[in-house]
C-alpha cells in the first residue's frame, strides 16, 4: 500500500509532465474539475476555471518540443487531515519562473489539486 505522500508526489510528477508536454489530458486528471487557477501577478488579477486554464495549455508550444531544459521540484508537501494537502512546488515555462501553491483533496480514491495560485517572474 502506498503512502499519501507518494500519492500526492506521484500526482505533482504527472502535474510538472503535463505542463512540460502541454498535455491537457494529463492536467485534466491530476486537476479536479472544478479546481481554481489564479494569480494576483496579473492586472487584474486573473482566475480561470480549467475549461478555459486547459484551452491556455493547449495552445502554447511545449516546452519539450522546444528543447528545454526541465526545472521543476517540490519544495514541500504538508497534510491536514487523510484527505487535504498542501504543496509548494517550482517549475519554468518559457521565461518565467513560477512558484505555485497547490491544494489537493482526496476525493473518489484519488487526489487531485483543487486550487492553484501562483507567482511568476520573468528569468530574462
């Protein structure tokens, strides 16, 4: 039996892949469906729904078929409870570099991230 941390590990591995490879049907399993995207970087500050975070991913060029260098880790995953977590985690898409709090539930057997808001800056 596999413990909740590797659980969670496992679903922030399938969530940096899928942002590498612009796959929206990886996304769409590690992100619950009604999960919130946001981010007070932008002006206003901007909050997508995934229907609309998932067509964003779809039309960028991924990073994989551009050649880039993976940077991505996990800075820290905390639990409250056998069904809430929280991570912290870095990764880079084109030139900026993000910091993203995800919050994850485990709901039907399976966590997925239900909230994701994050900071960017730019690397050049």
């Amino acid at each position: 039996m596999t413990s909740a941390f590797t659980e969670v590990e496992a679903v922030l591995q399938d969530y940096f892949d899928g942002l590498y490879t612009c796959d929206v049907e990886i996304l769409s399993r590690v992100f619950h469906p009604f999960a919130i995207y946001a981010t007070a970087d932008e002006s206003p500050t901007l909050i997508r729904h995934m229907p609309n975070y998932f067509e964003v991913v779809a039309a960028r060029e991924p990073g994989a078929s551009r050649g880039e260098t993976r940077k991505d880790s996990i800075d820290a995953i905390d639990f409250a409870g056998d069904k809430t977590a929280f991570a912290r985690v870095r990764c880079r898409i084109g030139q900026r570099d993000f910091i993203d709090f995800l919050t994850l539930i485990r709901d039907h057997d399976r966590w997925q991230i239900i909230s994701k808001v994050f900071h960017f800056t730019e690397t050049r």
